[in-house]
C-alpha cells in the first residue's frame, strides 16, 4: 500500500502542514508514502519517495537529490521510450496513463494497454497503470503485467472511501 500525496493548490504551509501529517499516518499503519512533482518536501517530511510527472521535472536530478534509498516513480504517459529513459535514469517504477476515461485528469492523453503490457514485458522495474480505473478494470490491467494501480477518484470519489479500497483488492 502507498499514498501519493498530490496538492496543486495548496500554499506551501498548507503543503508541508498535510505531508507532515500524511507521512506520519503512512508510518503508523504501514504504508509507503511519495510526494508529487517535489522533491524538497518529500526531503523535508521523509517522505518514503517522489513521483514526477510527463513534464514535471529532471529525472536524473530528482534521483540525485532523492538519494539511491528513496522510491523515485516516474509517469510516462504511452511513451514507452520515456519509460527506457526513466528506468537508465534510476526510476524505481513507471507509470502509464490515462487508460479509461478519468474526472481527475479528463483531458491527459489515453495510453494504451497495449502499451502496459509491452512496459511490464520488457522493462527491469514495477509497472503502474494510472487513469479512470475503477475495480471493474482491475483483472484486465493486471493481466498485462502491472504491479501497480493507481486510484484517486476510485477512493475519494466514493461515499464509503474504506469499502472502495476493499473493493479494488476484489477486483
């Protein structure tokens, strides 16, 4: 289990205020915990790792302030060569998406499975899908070989956020 806290719009007060206070709840039940698109903040609250973005930073530059410990995740859109460059540049896992329609990011690109399946065939680290997956997608992303699933509006969008989280272990 991982938390990936992301606030676009957020002060940066409010920012190291929740990430602090996520961080700690992530260490209290076990659970991994990266910080979107900032490395500073995730350095500052120590934090388990960063994910950056398709244009969202220097991944080489990201992995050397993050040190060779901490979780470097890298989205790829459906690129698969970004996905290459990531992995030589030290991403511990990339991430491919959107795969279905998304109210988080509606106008993101689609990627295809296709694409996760050849990323989870040929690449040396974890594969994540991103986009719109609800755990009636779970069986058919993870028959291509990702390891990892990535859910916002999945959890926080439904009325019960607990039992939307054992419904994709279900899935």
């Amino acid at each position: 289990r991982w938390v990936q806290y992301r606030d676009k719009h957020a002060t940066p007060a409010q920012r190291l205020c929740r990430a602090t206070a996520l961080a700690g709840l992530c260490r209290d039940h076990g659970a991994g915990f990266i910080v979107n698109d900032d490395v500073d903040l995730a350095l500052q609250v120590a934090a388990d790792g960063v994910h950056i973005g398709a244009g969202d930073g220097d991944i080489a530059a990201t992995r050397a302030r993050l040190g060779p410990e901490g979780v470097l995740g890298v989205t790829c859109g459906d690129d698969l060569e970004r996905a290459r460059r990531a992995v030589r540049l030290g991403a511990d896992y990339v991430a491919f998406g959107r795969l279905f329609p998304s109210h988080t990011k509606p106008d993101a690109p689609p990627a295809r499975l296709d694409t996760l399946r050849e990323a989870a065939r040929t690449l040396t680290v974890p594969v994540c899908a991103i986009g719109g997956i609800t755990p009636l997608h779970v069986a058919q992303v993870t028959a291509t070989g990702a390891r990892l699933i990535a859910v916002v509006d999945g959890l926080f969008g439904a009325d019960d956020i607990e039992a939307a989280a054992r419904n994709y272990g279900r899935g």
